[in-house]
C-alpha cells in the first residue's frame, strides 16, 4: 500500500498512527539485531518503516534488502530513503528497478548532501 494512502486513511478516520526509521547496520551482527527487532516492534503496528539510503548509495544492496525482507517477512510497509547526490545514474536505476522487482510502492528521493 502506499503510504499516502495510509496517512489518507488514518487521518480520515482520525487516528493517530506512527512509522519507524531504521539505519542499515555496519556489521553482519547488527543485520542480525535489526532483524530481530523489526520482528519485535511490528507487534506495535507502525503504519510504516522508513529505510535509510547511505551517502553515495553506500548501504544501497542492504536498504534494498531490508526493504524486500521487512515486506516479505514481517509483512511491513516500506518507504526506502533514496539518496541521488553523488550517485551514479545507472545505479539509480538499478536501485529502482530492484525496488520494483521487490514490490517496494514507496521510494523517498533526497537530494542528500553533496
């Protein structure tokens, strides 16, 4: 579902509502620990997870697959962060292509810091 969708459908129906933001971990260990929580914390029910996108598409496989994975797995919504500063046009592409490929609705484009 889309997001603008759930804030539409939430805020018709007056309800309050919240999303999580998570950071790809740095080490295998913390992939693990993420996983483990975003198990946990669906049983709050947030609307949505936000996935942030590294500078210059650093994180950019592992923000794709906790995307696919949190969607799949847990059955959470997803937005994936997508910074395109310094950023390479074909892996932009390729980042939406994979993005689609993983039935990924929501896609934040940040200009990001140069």
């Amino acid at each position: 579902m889309k997001v603008i969708d759930i804030i539409n459908q939430n805020a018709a129906q007056k309800k309050t509502f919240f999303s999580f933001e998570y950071f790809p971990p740095k080490t295998e260990n913390g992939v693990e620990n993420l996983y483990e929580r975003l198990d946990r914390m669906s049983e709050l029910n947030p609307a949505w997870i936000d996935v942030t996108w590294g500078a210059g598409g650093s994180t950019s496989d592992l923000t794709l697959e906790i995307c696919a994975n949190a969607q799949k797995l847990v059955g959470l919504e997803t937005m994936m962060h997508m910074t395109c500063t310094n950023m390479p046009k074909e892996q932009l592409k390729e980042g939406l292509r994979r993005a689609k490929e993983y039935g990924i609705q929501n896609i934040l484009a940040l200009r990001g810091d140069p």
